[in-house]
C-alpha cells in the first residue's frame, strides 16, 4: 500500500480562508497581508511572487459590467447573512425605487459592501466615482493599508431592534457593541437582564460578529442604559424601526 503524504493547509487567520484566496477578498491589504507576514513569511513571499508573476503574463479578464443591484445584494448577504440569500428578490420587490435606502441600512447595521471586482483594479477616483453615479451609492473602491485601519478603529455602530416571536412575544436585540471599545458582552448582557428582569444572552452570528438578545420590548430602555451605564457616544446608537435606521434620539 502506497503511503500518502499528509499535506497541511494553511488558513489565514484575518479571514479564515487558504492565503490564495485572500486577495479576493476586501480586508486583503489591511488585514491579511499584515497577518501572512508575521506569521507565514515563506508563503507570502511565494504568493508574492506568483502574483507578480502573473502581472508580466496574462492576467485575469476584468469583469465588462459592474454587478446589477440584485448581484450587490446577493453578495451581501452571502458574506455576512447567507440563510437570507433566498429573500433577496423578495427584498428587491419590497425596496423597489429605494434600493439606496436598503444599502444605506444594511451597512450601516453589518459592514462594509463587498468589493465589485470591475472595480477591484480601478487607480482613478473619477473611474470609481463614475462607477457610482451609475449604480448609485458604495461601489466606491475601499480604503485601504493604514487609512482603512484608522476607519475601522473608530467605527462604532450600535443597532437596536425590536422582533416579535411567536406568540406575540418580543424580543430586542442589540448589534454592533462588539465595536464598542474596552467593552465585554457578556458584562453587558448580564447588565441588560439585571436591569429588565429577564433572560438576556450573546449570540453568534455566521458574519463571525454577536449580538445580544434580551427578553421582552426595551427598546428604547436599552439604548438609554448603553449611553448611561457604558459611555456609548449617542450618535453611535442607532434604531431599527421597521427596517429603517434612524439615530437614537
């Protein structure tokens, strides 16, 4: 019997996935480059090298359009909720003619688009900014190296919702206090079911971010004790109404 060589595999450990797929993704030079160099020299020096390689050779054939707004969202979804991939068309029908409104909350409760690859090799603003104008709101090439560092160090986004389960049964959920600074959720959310009486928990979601959800409708309780208890500036703390997110006030 012939013996297999048993091959490790490396994965990276910004984004979970093998280093040859990294480039593809949006946090490439901010988080996985930095990460492969300090922890995979060798590999990153051979990626490099293929990589450049590549560049005096034949290259990868550029998208001829940018993605339709159904592909933008498709895309979002499968990064940070893909069990809601299948509601997209629904979404669509739903937000027809406020398609920016739709962007405009959902990356303002998870993140940051992903990168449109027509746009991924664009070295003119006024390319990008073109872009733009045409599919509306942020198809705009990301910010990266130290500038995209010093913007997600400061991005603090706290979302506050209200679900109704089964039974007429409300529950309000928290998003976005994993980007609080110094702050701990599970102190948080055992502060949060102090003050309501009730069962309060932090739950993972498959974006690899948490929130946490508390028993009951506290709204507008809740964003108060996140001001109040942890320093939580007010023009972070937004409400999710219906599915529109206006500031806390």
């Amino acid at each position: 019997m012939v013996a297999l060589e048993r091959q490790q595999i490396i994965y990276c450990g910004a984004c979970g996935m093998p280093p040859e797929y990294c480039s593809y993704g949006p946090d490439f030079e901010s988080h996985c480059k930095p990460w492969l160099q300090k922890n995979h020299l060798d590999v990153y020096k051979q990626f490099k090298e293929t990589n450049e390689t590549a560049g005096d050779g034949e290259q990868l054939e550029k998208p001829s359009d940018p993605w339709t707004i159904q592909e933008r969202l498709t895309k979002f979804y499968e990064k940070y909720q893909p069990d809601k991939v299948d509601s997209v068309p629904g979404l669509l029908e739903k937000y027809e003619g406020k398609e920016e409104k739709l962007f405009t909350a959902l990356t303002k409760k998870y993140g940051s688009e992903p990168e449109d690859p027509f746009y991924a090799d664009s070295d003119s603003d006024d390319e990008v900014e073109d872009g733009i104008g045409n599919l509306s709101l942020s198809n705009k090439k990301k910010r990266r190296g130290a500038a995209a560092k010093k913007e997600n160090k400061t991005d603090t986004r706290v979302i506050i919702s209200k679900t109704i389960r089964t039974k007429k049964k409300a529950v309000t959920t928290v998003f976005g206090m994993d980007s609080v600074p110094g702050i701990k959720l599970k102190e948080v959310s055992k502060a949060l079911s102090k003050r309501f009486a009730g069962s309060s928990s932090v739950k993972d979601l498959p974006s690899g971010k948490k929130e946490i959800i508390v028993q009951g409708d506290h709204q507008y309780d809740v964003a108060a004790l996140i001001v109040d208890k942890f320093k939580v500036p007010k023009d972070c703390v937004y409400m999710d109404t219906d599915g529109d997110i206006v500031p806390y006030s």
